[in-house]
C-alpha cells in the first residue's frame, strides 16, 4: 500500500527508524534490525540512506553507520521524557 501523500515523511521516516532502531541486534560487524514494517516506509529509510536494501529473504536488514546514529538519535527525540519541570 502506498503510503498517504498526506503525511509528514520526514517525521515518518524519523520515527520508524527510532522504532527500527529498537529491535536492533550486532550480527558479525552490522547493526541488523528486524524489518516488519511496510515495504513502502522501507523503500523510504533505503533512499535516505539509513538502511541497506531491504529486497531479499532475510528477516531483517542492516543500519547503515549513518542509520544506526540517527536511529539513537530520533529515539531521544521523539521518545525520551523530558526531565523539565
């Protein structure tokens, strides 16, 4: 399904990343992540660059160096408490 026009991708992107970045796993020398969500938002964390190519068998796909920091960093962001009063 493609994903509505609607929608702020660049704030879709971030969280589904930050979300991805959840399930992550060290497998050898990569960050790999389980990939159950949809292949369009998939498609969109490829093009950015945060992920490698999602097409194929396997489970889960691998962050790339640039995914794995912002993955970190979009969790903080959009997840983490804030500690002001």
């Amino acid at each position: 399904m493609p994903l509505p026009e609607d929608l702020d991708q660049d704030k879709l992107a971030e969280v589904a990343l930050a979300l991805l970045g959840l399930t992550a796993h060290r497998f050898h020398t990569q960050t790999r992540v389980w990939k159950g969500m949809d292949w369009d938002l998939l498609a969109v964390l490829h093009e950015r660059g945060w992920i490698e190519d999602p097409v194929g068998k396997a489970k889960s796909v691998a962050l790339t160096e640039e995914g794995e920091r912002l993955s970190a960093e979009f969790i903080e962001r959009h997840f983490n408490r804030s500690t002001k009063a």
